[in-house]
C-alpha cells in the first residue's frame, strides 16, 4: 500500500506536468524574476524539489508551511555567483516560539556596474548603470497537529534599474501534511500580489507637444508611463518520502510539480544520501518537461556538526544550466 500510494503521488504529479506538451508560455511577461532563485543549497542539490524537505529555515522559501516543522531557531545564509557575474545573497532567521515559528528573510540580487551603450557611442557613454532588487518578508509557522503545519509569509518587492524602480507586495501561503506511514505531502502559493509598473527619474522627459508647429514650447516637462505587470505567481506541490536505510543512514526521496504563471508546468525530483547526521550527498534533476528549458542536472553535499549546544551545517550545490554554464551556491547555517 505505501509503495502503491507513492507510485499514484508521482504519476499525478508527472501527469500535471505533461500539460507543458501543449501549454503556452508567458515568458518574459511578469517582473520580479529574482524571486525565482532557489537560495537553498540542501535543496538545490536535490533539483530543488523543496515543498516537502523541512528541516532547515531556508525550506519556507519553498513551503512557509515547513516552519511548523522546524525543531529548532536558526540563522543561514547564501551566496551564489549567479549566471553573468549576477550576485545573489539570501539570509533568514527563525525562531521557535512554542508550536510557532517566526522568521524574517531578506534576498538581494546585483549586477554589478554595467556601461551605458546608445546608438551613437556602442561603445560606452563613460556611464556606468546597475541592476539591483531587493524583498524582505516576514513569516509565520504553527504546527497544528502532530501531521500538520501550515505557514504564511508577507514580503516587500523593490526592483531598481539606474534611476527607477518598482515596489509590490506579495504573499506566500503553504501547508505539509504527513501520511501515517511516513510520506509527506505539501503544496504552497508563492508571490501571490497585484500588479507593479516602474516610475523614476530616468522616465522624465522633454516634450513638445507639437513639432511642426512654430513658436510653441518645445521643452515641456513630461513624464513616461509603463505598463504594469504581475509578479511571477508560482504554484508547487510536492511529495518527500524518508526511507532508513539502517542505524546510521538515511534516505530522502522528493519530487515537486511546478504550475507558474509565466512559463509551463515541469516536475523535478531528487534524493539526498545521509550518513550519522553528518554528511549528506545530494543530487537531481531540475524542471522536467519545462519548455526551452536551460536547466537539468544538481549536485551538491553537505556537512553537519553539533558543539556546545548549537547545531552547525555547511552546504553547497552545483546546477547546470545548459548554454549559459552553471551556477554554484553555498549556504552556512547554525541551528539553536
């Protein structure tokens, strides 16, 4: 019965991602596309199939629901070299508080200065431009009963190119629920909000209301508009499935199924190997079934130990990312 139940979780969930064979992408029609790194190295080595993993702070990224689960407070952070010198750092705290967890995360991607080029002079103004965005969100966790734990967390989206910017509000909603024989089943709503167009300095413009007519006000001062557009709305679902293997290892099988709003549905999946609760090897593969898909293949590992009360992890992963080559995240964590 639990292997016919976790067979049935997984074609339901590949099932769900064939629609990609005749879906329609939206790509490149929402903003705030920083929101869709994955800042979990554990999970990013495991094709980041995160709705189901728990076990670490970083997993709300994923499921808020997954807060309810935690054992223990913890701070972790990540750094990523993303692709095109992009750098990527994503920090949360949570903290137990009974059957309550409370966590504050905050993500920052840069670009680092990049020169301005025109039409007249491609090769550089002597100007030098970034791209930078931002969000902070601030979450909640409860675990309701012993199989049950549902989550939420509000966050603040700011996007900056050069002189102008977008600000938006989003929610993320999840909850995970375990099978009485040991499967744990989740599904969470990421960036859930309205719509946000950029406004700026660098949108200021001269206008003349009418060329060819003489003697008029050629210089009026004017302003451009932008169309406004959603965030990326995201929707996973996701199964985990623990298997010990003996006294001193274990297991973990995962496997999420994508629906964003701005692509194609796909399914990834992965397993991570741990030995005495110390280290863990972890591999994937990402996006299954996704249209013009980039990405496939994630490793990664991981090391844990324990002084002095405190818990310590260090954590990395590999994805490939096709064409554009692959990217490496690392990811420090203390648990108390």
């Amino acid at each position: 019965m639990r292997t016919l139940t976790i067979i049935s979780a997984l074609t339901l969930l590949l099932a769900f991602a064939q629609q990609a064979a005749t879906a329609q992408s939206k790509t490149g029609t929402t903003v705030g596309q920083f929101l869709l790194i994955e800042p979990s190295a554990r999970a990013a080595g495991m094709g980041n199939a995160g709705v189901t993993t728990g076990g670490e702070p970083l997993s709300a990224y994923f499921n808020p629901g997954s807060l309810g689960r935690l054992e223990q407070s913890g701070v972790q952070i990540t750094h990523s070299a993303w692709l095109a010198d992009i750098t990527f750092n994503y920090g949360i705290a949570a903290m137990k508080i009974g059957a309550n967890t409370v966590m504050l995360s905050i993500t920052t991607l840069n670009s680092g200065d990049i020169a301005v080029r025109t039409e007249d002079q491609p090769l550089g103004t002597g100007e030098l431009y970034s791209v930078s965005d931002l969000s902070v969100g601030l979450g909640f966790g409860r675990r309701i009963t012993d199989r049950f734990s549902a989550g939420i967390q509000a966050k603040f989206v700011r996007e900056t190119i050069w002189n102008s910017s977008m600000n938006a509000a989003a929610l993320d909603l999840g909850v995970v629920y375990q099978l009485p024989f040991g499967v744990y089943i989740g599904a969470s709503l990421s960036n859930f909000g309205g719509r946000a167009s950029y406004d700026g300095r660098d949108l200021r413009i001269r206008f003349d209301q009418d060329p060819d007519e003489f003697g008029g006000n050629s210089n009026l001062p004017a302003a451009l508009e932008t169309d406004a557009f959603n965030l990326p709305i995201f929707f996973r679902v996701g199964v985990g499935y623990p298997v010990e293997l003996g006294p001193s290892s274990r297991l973990l099988l995962v496997a999420d199924a994508f629906h964003p709003s701005d692509n194609t549905e796909s399914v990834s999946f992965g397993a991570e190997w741990t030995f005495m609760n110390v280290f863990s090897a972890r591999a994937g593969y990402q996006n299954l079934f996704l249209q013009d898909s980039y990405v496939g293949l994630t490793l990664g590992a991981g090391i844990n130990a324990n002084l002095s009360g405190f818990g310590f992890r260090f954590d990395y992963a590999w994805n490939d990312y096709d064409l554009l080559g692959n990217t490496q995240r690392f990811t420090m964590g203390v648990a108390f």
